[in-house]
C-alpha cells in the first residue's frame, strides 16, 4: 500500500471538484484530488454550460479564454426557446453560454488542475473507506492499494458518491430527485445552433423535454420527471421518451428523419429544493453531493462551479484560522445559501406551483409572448 498525507482531498474530478481546486491556485496547500473513474468519461447530461459557470471559471483561471478557445467541440449559445401548450417565447442570455459535451468540458476542466502546482490528480481511485480521527481523515481505496490521510474533505463526487452519505449521512429524497433520459441524435430539423429549447406542457407531464444543439452537428434531447411521480405511477421513462417524440406535433416532426447517436441512457439528478447536510467538522459536499441543482430546470453545472469556488473559501479560511469545527464550516453554508438560496428557494416554489395548478403557465406564457425577445 502507497501512503500519502495531504492538507487537503477533493473526492470528484467533476465540475465542483475542479472548480475548487482551481480556486485554490497559490494557496499553498498540498492537495490530492480523487477521481473514481478515468477520463476523459462521458456523463448524462444535457451538456449546456450556463453564462455563470463561465463567469466564474474566468475569474478563477488566468487565461480562461485562451484556453477555452482550445476546446473546439462547443457551440456558443445565445438564448432559449420555452414551449407549452404550443405557446412559446424566446429568452436572450445576457453572459456567454455554450454547449459542450460533458466528455470534453469536464477533461478540459481536470487537465487544467492537473497543471496546478502542489496538486496531484488520482484516476480510476474508487475510493471504499473513510477513517475519522479527531484531526485528520484518511481514506482508503477499494484495491487497497493507496491510502491518503488529510486535514479536511471537500466531497464533490456526487449525489451517489461516498462523501454525501458517509460525512453528510444524506439519503435520496424522491419528492426532490428527477430521473432523466438522454440521447444524441444526427438530422434532427429545424434547430439551430445557437438556441436551446425547452418543452412542457399536459403532454409532457410535470417533467419537461429539451433540444439542444451540440457541436458536429449533433442534437442533445432529453426527458427529465421527478422520480417520486415516476415512482408512484410505475413510469417507464424511456419509454415515455420515445412516445413523445413521436406522437407529439412539433417533436414528431423535428425527430421525423433523424437518427439516434449512441446508446438512451439515464441517470438522477438530485434537487436543490431539500436541505441535506451539506458540511461538518473537517469537511463540505459540493455539486451534485450537496444536492444543488435548480429545481425548475434541473440545471447543475453551473451551481456546481459555484459552490465549488465557495468550498474553496472555506478551505482557506479553515487553514488560515486552524479552525476545523462544525460550527466554523457554517460560513460555508451561510456563503452557499447568499449565491444560490435566493434562486434555488423561487424555483422550487415555481415548480411547486406549477405542478398543483397546471393553469398557471398558460396565462404566464401567454403573458410572457408580450415580452419574448427577439429570435
């Protein structure tokens, strides 16, 4: 067995868990981050990295844009289309927005922390065991074959990642988790590739269906539902997937000639509406670990990013203090609730509402059509 002692671990290569690493550029800590899986990896997701997430990453990393430039397999989005109930209006974004398959936004975001110094990058290290001491935690992985020990954890390895059940002893909530389908289509008419589309509506249940264009002339199509909906009704997801875009107007006509890229595959996506446990003594969860994606769009990248950054103050001010204390992570939280709560609260509140009086956004989109922009 290798032995290693860092200040620092950073369980997740995700958006979250680079996000905070690259944070931390100069800080001077030793800092080990954790990957269970190798990259570059795929992962289910609609693959639209919002204006925010970018926001942050230029603040953060010196030279975003040059280095951004180098990733070639984007599409640089201006806006979305909302549809429901054959109503629609047209939202302009205000900050630059893109769409980027995972498999390469996610690897360009760990080779640029595996360039940081006082970093080290560990793929394909399932981590199996966390030890607590009273001052350090070492974990172990499932081969047996490192062990590293650190003063403090940020889990950013997701929603069914070790770190969100073993330290925040969360479970899975379905009233708050969505379930969602997702493929690659080639010929799909009509898009353009500038513009995601949404979908929603009496055909689509209280989930929605989403278009969005993908470099090389691909199409990302989607199909989310909370999964206690799915639970109680025995929802067959994919299913209900394949029915919409063929029986449902304006998909069935998109969907008509084209054809399926690669495999329909799922996978959850843990809302921002519950209130797990999100830090404790010596350690925070981030992203999808922390269960922070919008709970109207089912969006998490860019609130990935976000609370990435934020564990990354904490990180700082824990060292600089000596303070490792439960009590000392709630600046984390209060941090966390001040850039996210606002949002993740009226969302929630909007998708409730939504759900219960199924009347209301016609009059809002109907109300909204006054005030479309421009496509």
């Amino acid at each position: 067995m290798t032995e290693k002692n860092y200040d620092l671990v950073i369980l997740g290569g995700g958006p979250a868990g680079t996000a905070c690493a690259l944070s931390l550029l100069g800080s001077g800590l030793r800092i080990a981050l954790i990957e269970k899986q190798k990259f570059p990896k795929d992962k289910v997701c609609g693959d639209a990295i919002p204006g925010e997430a970018i926001k942050i990453l230029k603040q953060i990393v010196p030279g975003f844009d040059r280095e951004f430039l180098k990733v070639t397999q984007k599409l640089r989005t201006s806006g979305s289309v909302f549809h429901y109930n054959n109503r629609f209006f047209h939202k302009h974004w205000e900050n630059e927005a893109y769409t980027c398959r995972r498999l390469y936004f996610d690897n360009f975001l760990l080779e640029l922390a595996s360039g940081l110094p006082m970093t080290t990058i560990y793929q394909e290290s399932d981590v199996a065991e966390i030890k607590r001491t009273a001052e350090s935690f070492t974990l172990i992985t499932k081969s047996g074959s490192l062990e590293i020990s650190c003063k403090m954890i940020v889990g950013a390895d997701g929603v069914n990642g070790l770190s969100t059940s073993l330290l925040g002893g969360n479970k899975i909530s379905r009233k708050h988790h969505v379930s969602a389908v997702r493929a690659y289509f080639k010929g799909v008419s009509g898009v353009r590739e500038d513009l995601t589309e949404f979908y929603a509506g009496r055909h689509y249940g209280s989930g929605y269906f989403w278009i969005f264009p993908i470099y090389g002339g691909l199409v990302n199509a989607g199909y989310g539902l909370l999964s206690d909906e799915i639970s109680s009704a025995d929802i067959n997801l994919k299913q209900v997937f394949t029915r919409i875009m063929q029986e449902n107007g304006p998909l069935h006509e998109k969907f008509r000639h084209a054809g399926q890229y690669g495999p329909l595959e799922s996978r959850g996506i843990p809302l921002g509406s519950c209130k797990p446990v999100i830090s404790g003594e010596r350690f925070v969860l981030a992203g999808d670990a922390a269960s922070l994606a919008d709970p109207l769009s089912g969006a998490g990248i860019g609130n990935a990013v976000v609370s990435g950054n934020s564990a990354a103050m904490q990180v700082l001010r824990c060292f600089r203090s000596g303070d490792f204390s439960e009590q000392a992570m709630k600046a984390y939280e209060a941090d966390i609730k001040k850039r996210l709560g606002k949002e993740l609260r009226r969302n929630a509140v909007i998708r409730k509402t939504i759900n219960s009086f199924p009347l209301i956004p016609n009059l809002a989109f109907l109300f909204g059509k006054k005030f479309s922009d421009k496509i």
